[in-house]
C-alpha cells in the first residue's frame, strides 16, 4: 500500500485503489456476475466516456468537484 491509496472490503472481497485512480472511480459500481460462459468482473463507471467492444480499452474523464 502506497499513502493515499483506498482500502474497501465488502462481502469478503478487497480491492486497493490506487491515490491517483479514485478521481475516475468516483461514483464505480463493481459487481461479479456468472453466467453460462463466463464468470467475471463487470464494471459501472459514470466516468466513462468512450470503450471498445472488447472491453480492453475505455476513456474515463475525472469526477468534477460538486
């Protein structure tokens, strides 16, 4: 862990987020789904602004001061 990062633990699970990531996380919803060819992470980010098909690539923009 590095000053300033962010520790949350829910249902059993931790995740670390690193002091310069959490302006395009703000307001990210984490969720783990399984369905009948995959089980996987599925990201709800409001930061997003553009992503590719693939879900490899994604454009966030930071969270505005409200």
């Amino acid at each position: 862990l590095e000053p300033g990062d962010e520790v949350v633990t829910r249902d059993g699970a931790t995740v670390v987020v690193s002091a310069g990531a959490v302006l395009f996380l703000l307001g990210a919803e984490m969720d783990f789904r399984t369905d009948k060819l995959s089980s996987q992470f599925v990201f709800a980010n409001p930061n997003e602004k553009a992503s590719c098909g693939c879900g490899e690539s994604v454009t966030l923009e930071p969270a505005r001061a409200g």
